[in-house]
C-alpha cells in the first residue's frame, strides 16, 4: 500500500476517533444556553478533562488537513488535481483555525470559571461555541470539493464524489439550525463518509494509470 494511501486512511481514522474523544471529554453549551445552563457547565466542568478534550480536538482537525492533503496526493497519478484541491485543503485549513480559536475561548472560560462574572464567562463561551460551529463551513467546503476533485476512475468507488458532494452540503444547510438537535445530523454523516474512506484507503493500493499492477487491477469504479 502506497504512503499517502496508509496516510489517508491512518489520518481519517485519527479524525473520527479524536473529534469523538474530544466531545466525549470537553462537551460545550449548545447555542441556545441560558445563563443557568452556562453556571452549571462552568460548575461541573473539570480543567483538566477540558483541556484534554481540547487538545483531542484540535489534534482531530489538524488530522483532518492530513487526510485532505493526503488524499488529494492519493488520486494525483490519476489526474486529480485543479482548484478543487486548493479548496479542500482551505476549507480543512479554516475548520482547523475555526475550532482551535474556539476550544481556546472555552478552555479560557473553564479555567478561570471562579474568578470570571458570570456574563463575561457566558460571552465566552457563546463566542467559543459560534467559533467551534463555523468550522463546519470549513468541513462543508472540503468535502464538497473533495467529491470535485474524484472522478470515476481511480483507487476509490465512483459513490465517494457524490456523497461527498451531498454531505457536503448538508453540513453546510446545517449551519442555520446550529441551535437545534437535527444540526448534528450532518456532521455525523461527514464522519461516516471520513470512516468509510479510511477504511477504502487501507484496504486498497493505489496503483498508477498505465502501470503494470494498474493494467491488472480492476478500477474502484468496475469493483461497484
């Protein structure tokens, strides 16, 4: 199995399983916390859980760019490549700044929850959580150009671009219904759709057009 394949499925893999440890260890007011909401997370939460769930996160997302990068090097010997690429990698980027400003915010609130007035500590986390959200227009943007950027043939079944697409894009519907519980839905998808993928990547070599071993291997395409 080629690097960037291991690399794309090892990253993606890495993504899910931070992005759920992360939520698992430092959960945060949803956009529709009252005051008392905010003084009782701030009261329950543990600094250290918190920060450890922080890094979790922030190390998911950096994980994120890995696989998009990674992914993107995968399909080039089949001639994917063109703005798509850069659009990806740019939205994984801004998901990426978007969330570690936000976990940074709420760390800030976690830390110093008894010394800070209660409206302080409840604009900060409503900042923290509004920051954490707009990543998923990053995440939006990656998957959307990602499904751009695969084509019919290569390493990867011909269902990856369009549910990628759709994904994609349902995440990024999402973002207005933030505050309610069916916002997740999406991004739940996105990690399915990122699992799924992974689990390809480690499973299949990626073989250059016009090899020897390309020449005997069926496509993804021809597999589905």
């Amino acid at each position: 199995m080629s690097r960037n394949a291991s690399l794309t499925g090892l990253s993606g893999l890495a993504f899910v399983i931070l992005t759920f440890t992360g939520f698992g260890l430092a959960p945060m007011p949803g956009l529709s916390a009252t005051a008392p909401d905010v003084g009782q997370f701030l009261a329950s939460a543990q600094p250290a859980q918190f920060t450890a769930g922080t890094y979790a996160q922030i190390l998911a997302y950096t994980a994120l760019l890995v696989f998009t990068s990674a992914i993107l090097r995968w399909l080039r010997p089949w001639g994917h490549t063109g703005a798509s690429g850069t659009l990806a990698v740019a939205g994984a980027t801004f998901a990426l700044a978007s969330v570690a400003s936000g976990l940074a915010l709420a760390a800030a609130a976690v830390a110093q929850a008894h010394s800070l007035p209660g409206p302080t500590a409840m604009v900060l986390l409503d900042a923290a959580t509004r920051a954490t959200w707009l990543s998923s227009v990053g995440l939006a943007l990656a998957l959307i150009a990602l499904g751009a950027a695969l084509r019919a043939k290569g390493p990867l079944p011909r269902w990856c671009a369009p549910a990628a697409i759709i994904v994609g894009i349902l995440v990024a519907t999402a973002i207005p219904l933030a505050a309610s519980e069916i916002a997740h839905l999406p991004a739940t998808l996105a990690d399915l759709w990122i699992l799924v993928v992974s689990f390809l990547a480690l499973r299949r070599r990626a073989t250059a057009p016009g090899s020897d071993q390309a020449a005997r291997l069926p496509t993804a395409g021809a597999i589905v």
